[in-house]
C-alpha cells in the first residue's frame, strides 16, 4: 500500500484463493456511535467493551469530548463515558469536525437540537455532500432552530435554548438516521414523540435507549418517546458489525474450498437482509451460539463455499440490507444468471453513488452490469482484471478485494484510504484467512 497520509491507498488483490478459518470483525459501528452518545447523556459512568475504533466511530468520540464530557479510552475496544445526565453538555469552542460520519452528523442534529448552546457541525468532503433536509424538515416541525447550506448539505448551524415539540412523524423513506435524530430530539420536546416508518429500519437507538432505562413505546411500524425522562449509565458489550462480516460472507460463499467461521455478529432482525439475500441466492450459511447482548442478538456465523443463482432481490429486504448492497453486487456478478435489485434508490447517496461506482467497477471487470434509476441489473459471469476506483468508498473497496478471488487476474483498487473508518485491520484478517491483498 502506498504512503497512509495521500488519499491514495491503493489496494493490489492476485486473483484467486479461498478463505478459510475463524475471526471476529470489529465492532458494529452504529452502536459503537450510540454508545458515546447516549452514555453521555446518561448519570454514572457507561463502560464499552468492543467499541470499533475506526474514524467514523472516533469522530463522534471526539466530538462529545469537546462538549465537556470525559470519555476514557478507547484501548482494545474498551471505553469509560462520565454521562453528565441529558443538560449537562457544554458548549463546543468551535465547529464539530465529523469527517465522513453520516451517521454522527444526523443523529446528533437531533441531539443537539435540544441543548441551550449553539452548534455547528461539519464534515468532509463527501459528508458535506450528502443530503441533510431529511433530517432538518423534521426538526424544523419540531421548532428546533436548524439551517443548512443552500444545497441543503452541511455546515449545519444548530441555534439552542428552543422549546421543542413533540411531533407525529411518518418517514417519506425509510431510513434509521431519520428515525434516530427524531427519537433523540424527542428526549428535550415537551409530549411523545412518534416516529411511523414505511418499513423496517435497523432499531439500535430504541434498543439503546431501553438498555439505558428510558421508556420506549412499539406499536407495528411506530415508535414513540416521551420527552423529560433520564437515562442512566449501563454496560454495553458492542457485537462484531455485520456489515463487515458481509465481505466475508460473499468472499466465502464465492470462492471454492472456503469455510470461515465469523465469532460474535450482531443479528439484529433489522440487519440481517445480507443474510436472507445470500441465502436466497444459494449460499451456505448457517448462524450457530445465538445469543442476546444488551438486548442486541449475537451469533457465531459460519460460511461455506456454494454455487451461486442470480434472483430478483425481494424489495421488503432491501432496506434490512442497505450498507451490504456492494458486497451482494460481486455475489451476483459470480452468480449464474440475472440479479435485479429495484427500490434501493437511497444507494445512490451513501459516501458515493455506490450503483453508479459498483456499475463502473463490474464493467471494467468485464461484467454485465446495467444501472436503473433505483437499481441495477447484473448478469453473472465471469470476472476478468483491470483497475477500479471506490471513489473513497469503504465498502466499494473491500468488495472488489472479495471479488479478486474469482476474477481471472489481478484487481487494482484505488482510493482505499477510507476503509479505516468502518474496518481497521481488513488487510490483515482477510490475509490471515488467505485473500492475496497487499
């Protein structure tokens, strides 16, 4: 790899190989960002074990340390927050920086939107590209005081000392972000909050908030909170991300001769869309040590190599499997026959337009692969070599490494200098387990 401080990581994969043996990914990365920030709020002190310490996760660390809270650590994945209770954060002395975090940027506009101080929240590049309005539009409802760049993008300056409301709130898409910012905006707003989805979303804030004692109302698709409550302060053992796991899962099932055993994967109902996807395709994946974690559910997960069929991705499944969506393309690209994926227009504005990048990359590699307004069409066949770019995309870059383990010759990724922020230590595990990346 080449120099870490130029943005050009370049990742070299030899073709061919399987995978084989056992390990645990990191920590999930959406609760490691809730942990920080929920056990801030929190009265006493919440210790995390298993906190993934990629740059997303660090920079809401970063961000709530600069908002007077202590936070210990991390060191090996454990962390001590010094919760200062829901009115006990300060007033930052400058923007909060949140690179590449989506995830931070969003729900801590929600967060935020409740505190008697004035923020600013910032980010990189591609975060300051991404479409914040979902968010804003509510909180607008709920009267916080939010205003974004005219495009709608960050900077967001967030004004304090509003009296939020309580609203009744029904997603025009399904999105957890939304759903959380919400949620965690409700804690300040005087009433119950309610937030209706039109499908199921990844529910670790609602899961969170139960583990730290807070009311949670369920009824079918609606969730609700009432504002004015406490949270207090809770063990939280963060499980291995799936989403991370998924790379594994799709090198495994496409590679011959592969058995990988994955320790510890957080199955959430909510998240395991990659799982049904694959299995629906023909893969050999069998979840075994079921057990539950702070109300999350964890599983050992061991796959096997299988001969793969294209299918129609089932739409109720897409939402359960946003973030895999990569990872499942290089499935279907070494699948037999047509994968089509419809109503996955969100893809298009994760860190890149991961359709339209996940297109190009397929192509090049000599793979039929059409994009559709909110979808794409893939025809399995055989994979050939060439240079593909991610575009600073994590989770493009480690699924073309995966896909070198088909392909006929070698797989040049570009741009991989961010796969840091969901999986430090990629290289090394999928080496260790026998993908040839250097």
């Amino acid at each position: 790899m080449s120099d870490q401080n130029s943005s050009n990581v370049v990742f070299t994969v030899a073709p061919g190989g399987s995978l084989n043996g056992e390990g645990r990914v990191p920590g999930d990365k959406s609760m490691s960002h809730r942990s920080i920030m929920l056990g801030s709020l929190a009265e006493g002190i919440t210790e995390v074990s298993g906190f993934l310490e990629g740059e997303d996760s660090l920079a809401t660390l970063k961000a709530f340390k600069a908002m007077g809270v202590t936070i210990e650590g991390p060191v090996n994945g454990q962390v001590r927050v010094h919760g200062v209770g829901l009115h006990g954060l300060k007033q930052p002395e400058k923007p909060l920086y949140l690179g590449n975090s989506g995830t931070s940027m969003r729900l801590m506009s929600g967060l935020l939107a409740g505190q008697s101080f004035n923020t600013t929240l910032t980010g990189d590049k591609s975060l300051s590209s991404r479409p914040m309005r979902r968010v804003i539009d509510p909180l607008l409802q709920m009267k916080a005081s939010i205003a974004a760049a005219q495009n709608g993008t960050s900077p967001l300056q967030i004004q304090g000392g509003q009296k939020l409301q309580a609203i009744q709130y029904t997603l025009p898409v399904a999105s957890a972000q939304v759903k959380s910012c919400i949620l965690l905006a409700g804690l300040y707003a005087d009433g119950k909050t309610c937030v209706t989805e039109p499908a199921p979303t990844r529910d670790h804030t609602e899961r969170m908030l139960q583990g730290f004692g807070y009311e949670i109302m369920r009824d079918d698709a609606t969730v609700c909170l009432r504002g004015g409550g406490t949270l207090k302060a809770t063990q939280i053992d963060v499980p291995s991300d799936i989403s991370s796991a998924a790379f594994f899962m799709v090198g495994a099932s496409i590679a011959d001769g592969s058995d990988v055993t994955l320790k510890h994967v957080g199955v959430n109902p909510t998240r395991t869309g990659v799982i049904d996807i694959l299995k629906l395709m023909g893969a050999d994946i069998a979840l075994s040590n079921l057990h539950e974690v702070g109300g999350e559910p964890v599983a050992d997960i061991r796959i096997r190599s299988s001969k793969l069929q294209g299918i129609d991705i089932p739409t109720d499944l897409v939402p359960l499997a946003i973030d895999e969506f990569p990872a499942i393309f290089v499935a279907a690209a070494c699948a037999e026959g047509q994968t089509v994926l419809r109503d996955a227009k969100e893809l298009r504005v994760k860190e890149s337009d991961r359709i339209q990048v996940m297109a190009d990359g397929l192509q090049i590699l000599g793979i039929s692969a059409e994009p559709t307004e909110d979808g794409i069409v893939i025809q399995g066949g055989n994979l050939g070599s060439g240079t593909v770019v991610s575009h600073g995309d994590h989770r493009i870059s480690m699924s073309f490494a995966m896909a070198a383990l088909r392909s006929s010759g070698q797989i040049v990724i570009e741009d991989c200098a961010n796969v840091d922020t969901s999986f430090p230590g990629f290289v090394d595990l999928a080496a260790r387990m026998g993908l040839q990346i250097n």
